[in-house]
C-alpha cells in the first residue's frame, strides 16, 4: 500500500463545482485585464474577494516568499542587491550595494523577511579577491539584516558551491527554517538535501531531516511553531505533493498526495489547517485540508474552482497573497549573419506565452529542429518538472514529451536525431542519459559522480567529453571507456566548455575577474591555448560559446549591460562586434550551419509581474 492510499478521500464543498469551460476561462481572463490597479473586489458568492494589489515591471520571481504585516515585500535588483517593496506606499527602496565594493562583489540569490517585517534573511553568492591577476575565491553565505538596511551580520559562511536558502521564519523570529545542500544549480544531487533550523543569534544549524531531492519549492511553519508543511516532488512525472515535518524530532508524513499537482499555500492562521492549490479534479483551484496535530483529519474540500496562473506566496494575518506572471522566459529563434555581424530576421518567439515557460533550446545533428524545456503557465520558475519539446524548424509543429528528470538538467542532442542526450539525475544516480524519443526509454551512457555536470560538454561525434578541475586544468574523457587525459591549463576557467562543430577546439573563458576576462581556444589534438580576446567586458551569459563552422569566428552572449549577443574573430584581427542589442541571451545555441540561433529571454514588460490578495479565505 502506498503513502498516498492512506490519505482522505477528497469531496467538494457544497455548492462548488469546478467548470474548466472555455467561456469560464475567457471570463475570468478578461475580468483580470480589465481590472484597474488596485483591482476592485472580484468575489463569486462565497465570501471570497480578490485584488489586484500591485503590477511591476519586474517579470521574475523576484517577490520573494510571504510579505510582513501585509505591505513589505523583499525583491532582488537587476544587479543583485537587496530590495524592499512597501504595498502601503508603493514606495521600494534598495538597501544594500554590495556589487561595488573594490576586490569583492555579491549577489542576492534569496531573502525572507521575518513576520513582523524588522529583520531579512538572505542568502548571498560572495565572491573575493577580484583585483587584476588574481584568482576569485567564492562563499555561499547566510545573513540578517535590518529592514532599514542596519545591523547586517555573516551567521553561516560555506565555501561554494554550497547552497542554503532560507525558507521560513519561526512565529517567535529566532530561527529561520532553510534548506542545504552541497552544490548549487545543475550540480546538486538528489538525496543531499537537509532541512535545518538556524539560529538567528549566532547562526548554529540543527539539522531537522534528509529529504531524498534536490530542492524543495516551498515550505510553510504552523501558527505554534511545532510543525512545517512543505511542497515536494512526487515521481519522476513532477507532481508535486505536500508532506509535513515535525520540527522537534524530524519525524515527516504525507498530508496531501494523490493524482494531480498539488501546491502548498500556507498553514490556515489558526493552525486548523493546510490550503493548497491544485489541478487534481477539471481545473485548478484552491482547497483546504482539515489539520490536528499536524496531521490530515479529514477530507480535503473545494473552496473555490477555475482559479488559474496562480503562484502561491502565503498568508500574512488573515490575507492571503499569490502572484501571477504575465511575461515568462520564452525561447527566441532569429537567422544570423555571423560574417556581416548582423540579424537578417527579428528573433521571434517560438509559442505563446500563454502557454507555458520555455528555456534551455538546442538544436538537433542537421539543424532541423530544436529541443527545448517547457514549464507550466503560471508557475514555471518554481515547477518541479518540464516536459520535453520536439519543434520542427520546417513546420512550426511542436510535439511535447514526457521529461523524467527533475529541474537542472541540461540538453544535448548527440549525434544521432532519434534521442536526446540529458545530463543530469535520474535514481539516485547523477550522470549522461540517453533518451530515445519514439519509445521514451532511459539508457545511462556514463555516471559522473563527482559534480562535473556544469562544466562538462561533448564532441559533435558524442564520443569525447571535456571538462574543466580546479577551474584551471581542462580534461578528455573517453565515453566508451572513461580514460581521462589532461589537455591543458588554462588559469580561472569559468564555467562551461564550448566545441567547435569539427571538434577540433574548445572555447573556455576565463575571469569573473576585472580585467582579466579573457576568451581562450584550446586545441583538442594537442597544443598551446591561444587567447583571442581580453577585456574588462563581463559576459555573463557566457558560458555557451560557439564556433561558426569556417572557424573564423566565436558567438557569445552577454547577460549584463551591454546586453546582446557578440562576434569575436579566431584569429584576434577584428574588435569584438555586438551583433544584436537589448536582450539577455540565456543558453545561447548556435545551429550546426552556423546560420540560426537560439536563445531563451524574457524583456521588462508594464504589468509583467501582479501581486494578488485574497480577502476571506480564512472566514470570520
């Protein structure tokens, strides 16, 4: 018997039905763009009322976590530092500048704001020793600090790749509840990861328990302090179920499973309960499951259907607040002149945005279609699981495929068109997949145990791997037999490898150091590196490189001002040309002519972020 057939049944509340209907949805979408900012109350007879409290032109998901007393809410800035966004006096004021601090730099990856909104806990990249020549060391670190930007204090400082975000405040704000593990991005491994508690006077951890994945999306405390809901990904299909912990002793127990995603929206204020939101009938829609002890004591019900695009941030008081994106990161396609150092068509997104998120392109062997991620509507940046896009470069006709790996896995379409090759988890085992993409099966090629999954890349011909130790020394492997040999040393290698088409050269970057970024090529048969280009420019969204197929030039892109995407010459005799300008090219792929490329992006919109509160959930 499993977890999830212990679990209440589920039945609706009487008089609520959900109507997934197309009129239903065309209403409620044009009651949403018709409403004024702040919204008028939007209720539906059963004492629920919805507002549109505030739009922005900030299209990420930078409203981090539950605002405090109702009105502050913490985001990120463009350039990293921290930002709080006052509802009451639609005023945001931006209280740290750590990105201008001489040999040293951060960048804010996360922050909570404690409940009654005096203190901040925030999660920081810290990166030292940035002064000309020489090497950048990088920590990972927790810290608190004033609302007012005051009293800032290191609590935990972990050499990276370390990650330690914070999830939760305790009522009585003397711990944060936060989830550890070691590596960050694409090189955590599931069955690494550890809730902790954090003591907010002097930073010692007490390890809660081990969940068995990478990341968990959300996390919610009890009104006592005693017990914490959290989302968590089900099975490889990427549904997500809610799961409760004891925080005293670590004991957890399923509180929500079953078909569907269901995701967590916050403990009721009295600790009665746990809402969440869930697809799991026709149609999205808010439900409650009734709580004793932290455990389920009766059936979930149905509190309002046809409630869509929602991304849950919790409760603050008797409020509830959710955000809804209205611009995703979306791939863009556009044919390139890399010689002429121009676009000859505009990029253009390759579905609607109303469909769904899409990121990470790459092209198939002879160009003919493109392979990419997509993420559900609404809550993209947060979902657990994507499924696989298949587009036809010929038709525009896409074909969508299970994915079953969970999120921070990349794509490589290897030298076959039939399969995709993903590098990632899958069981428990991290390493290079081959996925067939008529029968959908699973086949592992090579196990990489030892966190290589950022840096690693491929020859055309999927029999070489290459990849960077030390951030300064650059290896070969052989797939078949896993012989690895030294190929070079290149000083502060950063992240990816870039392969010619011909294989006969790899593209690496050096830095992020001022004055020391440099583009070097790397020989695969043997040689000296050769650098290319050296400047201060920082291209941030470097790490895919590529080579045109004549060899004569590299494409890169560049994720901070300037943004665009860049033409750098082989042989050093051209100053580096900004072929296209004004957009942010994540995963930059180059088509194997040299003629098309890829990119995933999305562009500051009026009203591409809303935040939304909801009046009466909790009852009188």
């Amino acid at each position: 018997m499993n977890a999830s057939s212990l679990l209440p049944r589920t039945r609706r509340r009487a008089g609520h039905t959900i109507k997934a209907s197309a009129a239903a949805l065309v209403a409620l979408a044009s009651a949403v763009a018709l409403t004024p900012n702040p919204a008028r109350g939007q209720s539906d007879g059963d004492g629920l009322v919805f507002r549109r409290v505030h739009t922005s032109t900030v299209n990420g998901p930078w409203f981090g976590g539950l605002p405090a007393l109702g009105r502050f809410f913490t985001s990120v800035t463009p350039g990293g530092d921290l930002a709080v966004y006052d509802l009451a006096e639609d005023r945001t004021e931006v209280i740290t500048n750590h990105m201008a601090r001489g040999d040293s730099a951060d960048f804010l990856i996360y922050a909570r704001i404690s409940p009654d909104g005096d203190r901040i806990a925030t999660f920081w990249a810290h990166f030292t020793g940035l002064e000309r020549g020489k090497r950048a060391r990088s920590e990972n670190q927790l810290r608190v600090i004033g609302r007012d930007g005051t009293g800032e204090r290191t609590l935990i400082s972990e050499p990276g790749p370390f990650w330690l975000s914070p999830l939760a405040w305790t009522p009585d704000g003397r711990s944060i509840i936060a989830q550890q593990r070691e590596g960050m991005g694409g090189m955590a491994v599931p069955g690494d990861l550890e809730i902790v508690e954090v003591s907010m006077e002097d930073g010692t951890r007490r390890v809660i328990t081990r969940l068995d994945v990478q990341a968990i999306p959300s996390l919610s405390v009890s009104p006592d302090g005693r017990y914490a809901a959290y989302g968590i990904a089900a099975d490889d299909t990427g549904n997500r179920d809610i799961h409760a912990v004891d925080l005293t002793d670590g004991r957890s127990w399923p509180l929500v499973a079953g078909n569907g995603e269901d995701r967590l929206m916050g403990w009721h204020p009295d600790g009665s309960g746990v809402f969440f939101y869930s697809n799991r009938e026709l149609g999205w829609g808010i439900w409650r499951l009734p709580v004793e002890s932290g455990r389920p004591a009766g059936d979930p019900e149905l509190i309002r259907g046809d409630v869509w695009d929602m991304v849950p941030r919790g409760f603050s008081g008797d409020q509830f607040f959710y955000v809804i994106h209205r611009a995703s990161p979306q791939i863009r396609t556009a044919n390139v002149d890399v010689a002429a150092g121009r676009l000859v068509t505009p990029p253009t997104m390759i579905r609607a945005p109303s469909e769904g998120w899409s990121r990470d392109p790459a092209w198939s062997p002879d160009g003919s279609h493109l392979a990419f991620l997509d993420y559900p509507a609404g809550d993209g940046w947060d979902a657990a699981q994507a499924r696989l896009g298949i587009r036809s470069v010929h038709t525009g006709e896409t074909r969508f495929l299970p994915f079953p790996f969970p999120s921070g896995a990349r794509l490589f379409w290897g030298p076959e068109t039939g399969s995709i090759r993903v590098l990632g988890h899958r069981d428990g085992v991290r390493g290079l997949f081959h996925l067939d993409l008529q029968t959908g099966a699973v086949t592992l090629l090579r196990e990489f145990p030892d966190r290589r999954n950022y840096t690693l890349a491929f020859s055309p011909d999927g029999r070489t791997y290459y990849f960077h130790r030390d951030r300064s020394e650059i290896w070969a492997g052989d797939m078949a037999t896993g012989r690895e040999t030294l190929l070079a040393r290149v000083e502060g290698v950063d992240r990816r490898i870039g392969v010619s088409p011909d294989g006969s050269t790899l593209i690496v970057r050096t830095g992020p150091n001022v004055g020391e970024n440099r583009i070097v090529l790397i020989p695969t048969g043997g040689g000296e590196p050769r650098e290319i280009w050296r400047g201060e420019r920082v291209l941030a969204g470097g790490p895919f490189f590529h080579m045109t197929p004549d060899n004569r030039y590299v494409v890169a892109g560049e994720f901070l001002p300037p943004e665009g995407i860049w033409r750098f010459s082989t042989d050093g005799s051209q100053e580096p040309l900004q072929i296209f300008d004004g957009e942010r090219p994540g995963g930059l792929r180059m088509s194997p002519d040299g003629r098309r490329i890829a990119y995933w992006t999305w562009a500051a919109q009026e009203g591409a972020t809303e935040v939304w509160v909801i009046e009466g959930l909790v009852g009188g």
